[in-house]
C-alpha cells in the first residue's frame, strides 16, 4: 500500500521552534464486481519530516509523540 502525501502543515513549539508535520495516506487499489479498478484511501498518519509521529490533538494542534511537545499550526 503506498503512501501519499497529502499536505504539509508549518508548526511552532512553545520555545518557537520551527517543526513541518506531514499529512501521509495509504491507497489500496482493487477491482469492483465489475471489474473496475477502484482506489480507496486507508489510513492516514501525522509526522515530522525526520519521520517521528505526530499526534493530533485539534486542527491547529498536534503533538510529537515521543516527546511529547506540543505543536500549534502558524499557517
């Protein structure tokens, strides 16, 4: 199953660190009863560009998961 990017989100931590959290999908590809090849969208998962999860608390909100700091979208 491969993995899409979706959308990257600019994020500060309290001391003003800048962090980029990646929106990420899995797309599973199969066939209808008829036949026709169909796309569905799986999973999604949150993380920063060095590949750490990320956590999502609210839409302007996430929070880095082995750490526990916590992001605030400044888009």
């Amino acid at each position: 199953m491969p993995m899409r990017h979706l959308a990257t989100y600019e994020c500060a931590d309290d001391l003003g660190k800048r962090h980029d959290v990646q929106l990420w999908q899995d797309f599973n590809t199969g066939r209808s009863p008829a036949g026709e090849i169909a796309e569905l969208a799986g999973t999604q998962e949150l993380r920063l560009v060095d590949g750490r999860p990320v956590g999502y608390i609210d839409e302007r909100t996430f929070q880095i998961l082995d750490d526990g700091t916590i992001l605030r979208r400044v888009d």
